[in-house]
C-alpha cells in the first residue's frame, strides 16, 4: 500500500463515481481502477461494491477512510514541511550574543523573527564576552554569533549589523564629566575601572592601545566582571571606564555620565558571525531580517 493508491482511494469514496473521481485526479479512469483492483488485492477485501448505477463503499472500505486520509494529510504536512524548512521558513537558529550593547539588537530580531518567520524558533544565549559567543559558533553549538572581533576565523564569515565608537564613563561629579568631547591624552592618570583583560577583549585591547599611543599606561584600579558592575563602580566614583556609545544609549544612572572620545582607535562595530558553509536555510532568512 503507497500514499498514492489511497489518494485514488479517497477519491473514489468520496465521489462514488470513478469517472468523477478519476477527473478530480486528472487521470483517465482505467488506470484508477487498476489502481483499486490492485489495492483490494493487496487489502484481500473488497473495498467498492460495483454496479452499472452505483458505487458504494463496502464495511472494510468504511474502516479504510479514516486511516487513509490520516496517512495522507500526515504526507501533506511533511511535504509541507519539506518545502518550509528549504524555503527557510521553519527550522531552528542559534544566536550566542555578547555584551549589554547587543541586547536592543537582540529583541528587536527576536521580535521580527516571531512577526515575519514565525516557523523558525531562535534560541538565544547570552555571553558576557565575544570570545565565548565565538567559541560556541566555532564549536557548532550555535548558529550565529554577535559581537565585536579583531580577528574573524578563516572558516567563519561575518558583516556588521550597528556601527559603534568609544565613549569614556565618568562619574557625574568628575572634572571632565561636561565635556563635549575627550582626547586621550586627557585621560592620562585618571583612575580606570577595566573589563578582564582576556584574549579578544576588545575594549581592554583599546584601552591599553589609546594609553600606549599617548604616552602614559592606563591606570587600572579594578577590574568588573562584566559592564554592568563596571558602571556601577563608575557611578560608586572608582573611577573611569572605557565603554561603547550603544551602551550609553542603553544606561540610564544619573551618577554616570557618557562622554566621546576622540581617538583613532580601531573600529569597535558590532559584527554577526556565521559559518561560511552552513546549509542552513533558515540561518540565511534569520541574516537577512538583520540590519545592514
């Protein structure tokens, strides 16, 4: 028994009539009833009480209807969802994002995906750093990665999603907290509180380059764990901390106040990251519903 022959099996039941049933099917009706010959051979019952006027089903093509359009409608959805997931309309995506700054861009695609992907379900992990959202990717346990790299690996493509600069916290009492603008060499022996200076931390590395380049080591007081605790040690008047522009558009402490640097520094966007050769239908449809 095939899904074909109980198509033409329902078809037929439900018509009563083979020539009905066999131009609903667009087929001519000696191969449908071949078809129903060759079921009930298979079934060993008679499926269709025949007559010159009628066509009635019988007890045992009674009991067949159910299942049979149980099985078909089970080949539809799979089918369907055969074409849904190669059309990258369901499926499921990984994203391992880092950093406070990321969380606006985060929602808003968790929001977009529910409204314009609803069949794709994202999985969201949050990082406290971009090396750790990059590891996971490179690892295979997620799909896209979000954060800020110096270096991409050769297998991983990436582009930026929100461009970024560096921006200085500063309690609100501080000497320099109503400037427009800071240059680096204002900052030399200023107190800094830093994020753990780990391998691919990008702003610990712009840090100790912008001091580096203006002549003075950056004077660290403490180190936070994340850049939550850093600002609240800012506010709490430790000291300074070097941070990004979409962090301050995001914080709202009246103790801390956020100020531009002007520095040449490297850039510090913000970049998704993927694996060049993921298949994934449903990854390229969750990249284009990023910013570009």
């Amino acid at each position: 028994m095939d899904v074909g022959q109980l198509r033409y099996f329902l078809a037929v039941a439900e018509e009563l009539h083979f020539g009905r049933a066999a131009d609903r099917l667009h087929i001519t009706q000696p191969p449908l009833s071949r078809t129903i010959k060759a079921l009930e051979r298979e079934l060993g019952t008679v499926l269709f009480e025949r007559s010159t006027r009628s066509v009635k089903l019988t007890s045992s093509g009674r009991a067949l209807v159910g299942p049979a359009r149980e099985a078909v409608d089970a080949i539809r959805r799979a089918e369907e969802s055969v074409r849904s997931a190669d059309a990258g309309e369901t499926g499921l995506v990984r994203v391992a994002f880092a950093g406070v700054s990321t969380h606006p861009l985060v929602a808003t695609l968790a929001r977009t995906v529910r409204s314009q992907r609803p069949g794709i379900q994202l999985e969201l992990s949050s990082q406290n750093f971009a090396q750790p959202a990059m590891k996971k990717l490179l690892q295979g346990e997620s799909d896209i990665a979000l954060g800020r790299w110096d270096t991409i690996p050769a297998e991983v493509s990436a582009r930026v999603v929100m461009r970024d600069s560096l921006v200085v916290a500063l309690p609100d009492s501080h000497r320099l907290a109503e400037s427009r603008r800071l240059t680096a060499d204002q900052l030399a022996g200023e107190p800094f509180v830093s994020l753990p200076p780990h391998e691919g931390s990008v702003l610990s590395d712009r840090l100790r380059k912008m001091a580096q380049a203006n002549g003075f080591v950056a004077d660290i007081v403490q180190i936070a764990p994340d850049t939550q605790t850093a600002l609240a040690l800012v506010g709490a008047e430790v000291g300074g901390h070097l941070t990004l522009a979409s962090v301050a558009r995001n914080v709202s402490d009246p103790h801390v106040v956020f100020v531009p640097l002007d520095t040449a520094a490297d850039d510090v966007d913000l970049r998704a990251a993927w694996h060049r050769d993921d298949p994934n239908p449903a990854l390229r449809a969750v990249l284009r519903l990023l910013p570009r």
